[in-house]
C-alpha cells in the first residue's frame, strides 16, 4: 500500500539539498578563496610600495649628498676657504693657477710642477755655495757655512746645517756630518722652502732602515707634500732602505694615496663623474665658476653613507646597494643611482624574506578555521535535517499505512460479532446450551478488542492533542496487578508474580492499567498459543517494576529501537495473524514519559522478550 510519491525515494530531498546548502556553500567557499587571494594581492602591493618608499628614500638621501657635494664645489670655486668646506673624507681640490689640496694627507704627490715656487737662495748662501765648488777642500768650506749659520734668517737654518753636513761627509768626518743631519731634522720646515727636515731624514735614512721606516711612516701621515718625480724616487729609495719593517697597513694606505694622486692627474686632465684606478673609485665633481674646484668623494666615503642611510631604515627592512639590480626586482624595485654619476643600484629588502607572506598567512589560516568551522556547521546541520526529514517521512508513511492497517482491524471483529449474531439469530445453537455460551463469549471477546483498538486510538489522539488528562491517585499495586491479570487472563493463562508486600503507586489508574494490558496484549499477541505470559513485580530502592514476559517469537536489536514509535509495527507484524495498528507501544511510551516512569526492552528473537514498566513508589 506504500505510495509512489516522488519525496519518498529522497531525490527531490537531495536536490533541495543541493540547492539550499551544497550549491550556497560551494559558492561560499569560492567567494573566500578569492578573498584571500585579493587580499594577498593587496598585501603584496603594500609591501611592494613600502619597500619602493624605502628605496626612494634612500635614493634621495644619496642624492642630497651629491647636491650638497656640487654646491660645495661651486663654493670652492666662488672662493669660499677650503678647510671648512671639505667634510671628512672628502677631497676638495682647487684647480686655479697653482694646486691646492685639502686634506694634503689624502695624496702621494702631486703633479710637477704644481708646488709653490720656492722662495730664492739668498745672496750670501749663493756665494758660499759657490766658493764652496770652487775650492779644492771641502775643509774650507766648513767655517763659511758655521759663520753664515749664525747669520742666515732661521728658515734658512736646516738648509745650512744640510750643506755642512756634506761637507763634513766629504772631509771623512762621518760622526760630525751626521751631528748636522740631526740638527737639520730637528729643525721646522719652513712653508715657503722645500722641507731641510724631509732631505735631513732622508740623508740619516740611508744609514739605517729604522730610519728610513719611520720617515716612510711619516711620509704616508701626509707630513709632506712632494711633487710627482722627486716622490717616485724618494719613495723608491725609502722601501729599499727600510727592508721590509713597513708594516703592511701603511704600504696599502700609501698605495691608496698615490691612487688619489692619480686621480687628481685625471681631473687636472679634466676628466669628472666616477672615475676608478684598480680597486679605489671616486666621483670627481668639479665647478668652474670662476675658478676651478673639483671635489673627489671616494668610493670609502660612499659606503659610509650608504650605511648611514641603511641605518636609518626602518627595523623590518634593509637597504642594499650593488653594482647591478637584484634579480627578483618585483620583491625588491631597484634604483640606479646613474643619474647621480653613481655606478650602483639602490633597493631595500625585508630584513626577514618570509615576512610579506607571513600576515597574509595568518589570515588566510583564520579565514580557513571560520570556513572549516561554517561547514562543519552545515554538514552537521544538513545531517540533522536529512534525518529528520527522513524521519517525518517514514512517519508519514507509517501513517497512510495505520488507515489502511485501522479500517482492517476494526472490521475483522465487527465482522466476527455480526457473523455470531446473525448465527444466534438464525437459532443455529438454540438447543445447544454450551455453544451458544460459547457464541456469547466471543462475541464478548471481540467487542473487547475493538473497544481497546477505538479506546487506544482515541487515547492517542487525544496524547497527541494534548488533550489526555490524568487523574493521579494511590493505587494499591499488588491488587491493582491482580486485577489486570484477571482481565488479560481470559484469553491466555498469565503467572502472576506479585509479593505481597509492593508499595503502592501513585498515577492515573486507567492510563498506567491500559499501558500495562497492551504489554499483556502484544504478549499473547506476538507468542504461540498456550505459550505461558507472566506478569511480575518487585518493590526497590523507591521504585516499582512490573515485567511482563512471554516466550514468544522475541524483537531484533535493531527493531527495538523504533517499536516505541507511533505507527511502527514489525516486519511480521502487519502481515501475521496479530491483529494492531502500531500505536500500542508508543501509548505505553506516553504513559510513562506522563507518569516518570521509565519503560525498557529485554529480548532476543526466538527467545521471547520482557517488557519493564519501572514506576515510582509512592511516598
Ligand atoms: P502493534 O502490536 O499494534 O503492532 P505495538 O506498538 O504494540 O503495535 O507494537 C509495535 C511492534 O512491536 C509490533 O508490531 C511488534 O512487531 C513488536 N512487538 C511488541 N511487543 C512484542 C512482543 N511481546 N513480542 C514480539 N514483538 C513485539
């Protein structure tokens, strides 16, 4: 009798699914997906400006240095004092009519020809000198240049002791000769005249590498200024002497200083912008404003502000420089510092290379948790749906089948009673005494069925409206049991197992007693003929429990979950000869649920079951 509808396969209930929950949530997991990945976009457009900020800083900040260079330049050439514009490290340079350089440590030599003049010979030292080529022995000339000595203005002086010095060495008188170089070397150079101090050491360094180290030292500290040629020979000289006690540091310094000499050739050359000799480099910026001023900022001096410049970066980030852009310049925009005469690229990085994916991360994992979250929700919740719906369905089904099951059950008695009834009338027992009692009896019997099929159908619908009310009062339990056993036992014989001591019950009388006749009737019901049903009851800890037991055909473990629904009746159930309609159980079940009372099962099939209707006693 099942009908065909279409909701009762479940497909329509799949679609449903599909489109209210499935498709919405697919189209939400889209959605975020594509969030996320827009928000990664803009987390790395964010990044990517940042650090583009940070390189244009960087950029500019270079960029002031070389301004500030060129204007010091132009003040250079204006005529401004050289000393106070030349900031550490750099190396200003004025290229007027005669060389001057600040700081002078910073060079080797400069060009020939480029030193002061020096002021002239006076007269008299001439003319000693002269006498002194002129006669055969040097001895003469020793008391010419002692009384000129005392004599001559005091720039003078060293260059005096130097000529009495040679002449001593020429007379053989070595220790006297060397008296004079040291007095000489003590002597302070005079500005306008080549340095006595400088040819004195330079003479005492012949005769000992000590020396000669010593005035290689000072040489390199930028004591003197020497012009190209003389410098390539005393330098020469000097390392020969010294013998290797130059320590290294000041053989690379002096190395460094003559490539800044040659620097400054090529800008005297008029050559400008970055120019590099070996491993040393230099911007060379000159001005000619009205005279001409070049300033060479080393390469050293570059680097020191680009740390500095570094330093001031922000902490996650770090500014880079090299000689070519780094290759992934969509992480890190590079600048070229060409514009600037600079041969380097300028870019920042994140200090910590997995720190622009790492928020995005983070939201991405959050956003994952909320959508695993939604999901679990509705997959739970679609779960909770299906079962439900499937489980109204069933009911519904249970219930188009209770009509059909409800109309059969009423006519089979009143079929029966009319039967007898129209046999009694027709006198086919009328001299047949225990017959007719017989005809009676069953008549009563089935009466009694039907008004337990029309009682328990109506009590459920009113259960069901809510409409049940219930009358509690004190029922003497172990009377009360009798009683029903009575009644049950007119159709089968029911051992009744009462001690006479049960405390008595408190609950609606008629309810709890039609609960405890449907367990008796589906005992006799579901059990063979003659087969004995018993009827049990213990008094315990507060509460009453009446068994009710057959040895019938017994419940399989998963159908004992669903006999207590309304409409449920067993696979065998419907098509056997027990007559019912699936509402005696789930009556039973209200009943208690209304009383307190709790209602269990024990049963294996073909071993017969128990049915527990657990009371409280009443206080
Ligand atoms: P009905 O007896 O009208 O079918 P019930 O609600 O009383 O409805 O019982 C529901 C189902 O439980 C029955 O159809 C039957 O399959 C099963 N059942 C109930 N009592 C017993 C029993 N004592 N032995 C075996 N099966 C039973």
């Amino acid at each position: 009798m099942r009908g065909q509808s279409k909701w009762r396969d479940g497909r329509p209930v799949a679609w449903l699914f599909a489109v209210t929950i499935v498709l919405p949530s697919l189209a939400l997991a889209v959605l975020a997906y594509r969030a996320l990945d827009s928000d990664r976009q803009v987390a790395e457009q964010v990044w990517r400006e940042r650090l583009q900020d940070e390189t244009r800083r960087a950029f500019s900040q270079l960029e002031r240095r070389v301004l500030e260079t060129r204007r010091r330049a132009d003040a250079l050439a204006r005529g401004e004092e050289l000393d106070r514009r030349t900031p550490d490290g750099m190396i200003a340079l004025i290229l007027g009519p005669e060389l001057k350089l600040a700081p002078v440590s910073a060079f080797a030599w400069t060009p020939d020809g480029r030193l002061p003049v020096t002021a002239a010979l006076p007269a008299e030292l001439e003319q000693a000198e002269s006498q002194e080529l002129r006669q055969a022995s040097p001895r003469q000339a020793i008391p010419m240049y002692a009384s000129l000595l005392r004599r001559a203005p005091a720039p003078w002086r060293g260059w005096i002791h130097l000529r009495l010095a040679r002449v001593f060495a020429q007379a053989g008188e070595a220790a006297e000769s060397r008296a004079a170089l040291q007095r000489a070397s003590s002597l302070p150079d005079s500005p306008d005249l080549a340095p006595s101090r400088f040819a004195a050491r330079f003479e005492l360094a012949a005769a000992s590498p000590e020396e000669a180290a010593l005035l290689y030292r000072d040489l390199n500290a930028g004591t003197w200024l020497l012009e190209k040629s003389p410098y390539a020979y005393y330098e020469m000289r000097l390392l020969e002497w010294a013998g290797g006690r130059i320590p290294p540091e000041i053989l690379a310094g002096e190395q460094r200083r003559q490539v800044m000499s040659r620097l400054l050739e090529r800008v005297l050359h008029g050559e400008s912008g970055w120019l590099t000799e070996g491993s040393v480099s230099a911007l060379a910026t000159t001005s000619s404003h009205t005279r001409g001023a070049a300033i060479l900022t080393p390469d050293t001096q570059w680097e020191l502000w680009l740390a500095e410049t570094a330093r001031e970066a922000p902490r996650d980030l770090f500014i880079r420089a090299g000689a070519a852009p780094p290759r992934d310049s969509r992480r890190a925009p590079a600048l070229s510092l060409s514009s600037l005469g600079l041969p380097w690229w300028v870019w920042s990085e994140p200090r910590d290379p997995g720190a622009p994916g790492r928020e995005n991360q983070s939201r991405r994992r959050l956003l994952l948790a909320a959508l695993l979250v939604v999901a679990g929700v509705l997959a739970f919740g679609s779960f909770a749906t299906v079962r439900l719906v499937r489980r109204e369905l069933r009911i519904a089904q249970l219930q188009s089948d209770f009509t059909a099951t409800v109309s059969h059950e009423f006519r089979s008695p009143l079929t029966g009673i009319r039967q007898l009834g129209e046999m009694l009338l027709a006198g086919r027992a009328a001299n047949d005494e225990p017959r007719r009692r017989q005809y009676y009896e069953l008549i009563c019997r089935e009466s009694d069925r039907l008004t337990r099929l029309v009682e328990n159908v109506l009590d459920f619908v009113r259960m069901e409206d809510g409409r049940r009310q219930y009358r509690f009062e004190r029922i003497e339990t172990g009377e009360w049991l009798r009683e029903l056993a009575g009644i049950a036992a007119q159709r089968r014989t029911v051992d009744a197992d009462l001690p006479p001591e049960l405390p008595p019950v408190e609950g609606d009388k008629d309810a709890l007693s039609s609960a405890v006749l449907n367990l008796l009737d589906n005992a006799i019901k579901y059990s063979p003929d003659g087969a004995p049903v018993s009827l049990q009851a213990s008094g315990e800890g507060g509460w009453v429990t009446i068994g009710v037991r057959d040895q019938g055909r017994g419940i399989a473990p998963e159908e004992q979950r669903r006999i207590f629904d309304r409409f449920y009746r067993g696979p065998e159930a419907g098509g056997g000869p027990a007559p019912g309609v699936g509402l005696g159980l789930a009556l039973v079940k209200r009943i208690a649920d209304a009383h307190g009372a709790r209602i269990r099962v024990e049963s294996a099939p073909g071993k017969g079951s128990t049915f527990y209707l657990s009371l409280k006693a009443a206080v």
